[in-house]
C-alpha cells in the first residue's frame, strides 16, 4: 500500500491529498529517509511524521488490506512509539 494510501486509512493524516503533499515536502520519512507518495510501505517500517504541528514516529505492525480501518482497530496495524505536540511559533 502507498504512504499516502496508508496514512489516510489509518486515519494519520485525514485527506490523501494532504498526505501525498507531506511527502512531497519532505516531512514524512520511512526508515530515516524521505520517501515519495508512491512508496510501499511494509510491515516492521518505522514511520516518521514531523508536521508543522507535531512530530510522530510509528512502526508499522502490519499493512492493512481494506479502505479504511476501524479506530478500535488501529492497533493491529500501527504502534505508535513516540508523540510530541510542538508549539505554534509566534
């Protein structure tokens, strides 16, 4: 499954469209590198986002096979290992 595809079926970026930019950007990051919309994403992965508001880093655990994914079940595909909120720069 693409980046993109996977951030807006696990619901970590809400649009695709925001997500293909944020790896157009640079701000999403696969394994230490920078990564294309069009990456395929795999189990074991670690997943960097570093937004303008937050920075996550998230291993993938499995990739799912549907369109979307419950909340409840979010758990199966990703672990989040890290989460840290930035504050808005005046």
């Amino acid at each position: 499954m693409r980046i993109d595809k996977f951030l807006k079926v696990m619901a970590i970026i809400k649009r695709r469209t925001v997500a293909n930019e944020a790896a157009e950007e640079g701000f999403i990051l696969i394994n230490g590198k920078e990564v294309k919309p069009s990456y395929n994403i795999k189990s074991g992965d670690i997943l960097e986002i570093d937004m303008w508001n937050y920075y996550k880093k998230i291993r993938i655990l499995d990739v799912p096979s549907k369109n979307s994914v419950p909340k409840k079940e979010r758990e199966k595909y990703i672990l989040t290992e890290k989460y840290i909120p930035k504050e808005p720069e005046d």
